[in-house]
C-alpha cells in the first residue's frame, strides 16, 4: 500500500512540474512575440512603412471624390483592424499582430494574406527579428492545382445582345502550361443573379455600383 501511495504521489508531483514547464513556456513564448511586435512596430513607424503606396495598393486603397484616400473593398473579413479602411497604419498594426497570435492552420493571418506577409517580410525582418511562417496546407494545395506559370490581361470584346457586356471587359489568364485548354480565368464582375431585374432598377444599379462585386476562377476555356 505504501508503494501505491508513494507512486502515486510522485505521478502528481511530475504531473505538476508539467504543467509548470507548459505554463511558462507558453508564457516565454508569448513575451517572446511581444517584444518582436514591439520591435516591428517601431521600425514601421520609424520609415513610416504604411505609407508606402505598394501597402496601399495591397489594401485596395484608392482616393475618393469628397475623401481622402480609403479602402474599397466591403467585405467584412479584409480589413483586419476596425477603421482598417480608413487608416494604414491601424491595418499594417493588425496585420503584424495576426502573423503572432494567430493559429497554425489553414484559417492563419499568414495563410489569408500571403501578399501582406511577403511585404512585411520584405521590409522589416532582419537577421535578428523574424515573421513566423505558417502551414498553410490548403493554400499550397491551391497553387498545385491552378499551378500559375503566368499572367495575360485579356479584354473580351463587347456583346451587344447582354447588357453587361455591352462595352467588354477584362480578366486575368492564369497560363499553367503550353495548352490554353487548362488554363484558367480570373474574372470580376457584378453578382445580378437571383436580385431583381427590372431593366430600370438593372441599369441604374449597375452603372451605380449597386450590385455586389466577386471574384470567380472559371477554366479560360
């Protein structure tokens, strides 16, 4: 009995010193990505980085009639910071803390904006002071399907007999080989399906900006 008791006295106190070493390794850790934070931080402000018109390009900003410049997209998900788009500085600030914070997953800052982090990188890390990579399998999964060798901006020439392409429009051509058959289109456009129709309400909501805009990857074919 007395050996029982005394093996499982010593299962607790290992048990204990574990979840001691856990805590203060997540701890280290953390105070680790502060102080990286804070120095990244810093360095942005000291050259002003999100001034930068390549940051501003990746956050789809563009200058307004009666406004300065903002960010365009209204998706609820871009903008990681609350006034994302309307301050550059918020938004680089945001972005920097997700690469830290967030997860290793699919679902990662590093694996939702691939772009954002190659420009932090690109500018701020040193050979000290790194930006933490994750695993982002379903992005690298994207790339090896599509497996973009090139880019063509195309312009489809009008179609008089479909509204929407009364004047043409242009798309990105992903080229992934010799044969154009297995390339792929990136198109955006107006989403009218399923809204009302009504050849009025159609035209001015579509020279008004009145129908939300989308992406859509179709075979160029």
């Amino acid at each position: 009995i007395k050996r029982i008791l005394y093996l499982r006295k010593q299962s607790r106190v290992k048990f204990m010193i574990l979840l001691l070493l856990c805590f203060f390794r997540v701890t280290y850790a953390n105070q680790v990505n502060q102080s990286r934070i804070e120095y990244f931080t810093q360095k942005i402000d000291s050259i002003k980085l999100y001034e930068s018109v390549e940051w501003q390009k990746i956050l789809y900003y563009q200058k307004k009639y009666f406004t300065g410049k903002r960010g365009i997209v209204d998706g609820d998900q871009f903008y990681l910071a609350k006034d994302g788009a309307k301050n550059l500085r918020s938004e680089m600030i945001a972005t920097l803390s997700g690469f830290f914070t967030s997860k290793n997953n699919d679902e990662a800052t590093q694996c939702k904006y691939p772009r954002r982090l190659l420009f932090l990188q690109e500018n701020l890390e040193d050979q000290n002071h790194k930006i933490p990579e994750k695993e982002c399998e379903g992005f690298h999964n994207f790339l090896k399907k599509y497996n973009p060798q090139g880019l063509s901006l195309v312009f489809s020439s009008n179609y008089l007999n479909n509204p929407s392409s009364m004047f043409g429009h242009t798309f990105l051509r992903i080229h992934n080989s010799d044969y154009e058959l297995t390339d792929y289109g990136v198109n955006f456009a107006a989403e009218t399906y399923g809204k009302n129709n009504n050849p009025i309400i159609y035209m001015v909501k579509g020279l008004n900006g009145g129908y939300p805009g989308v992406f859509s990857l179709l075979p160029y074919t």
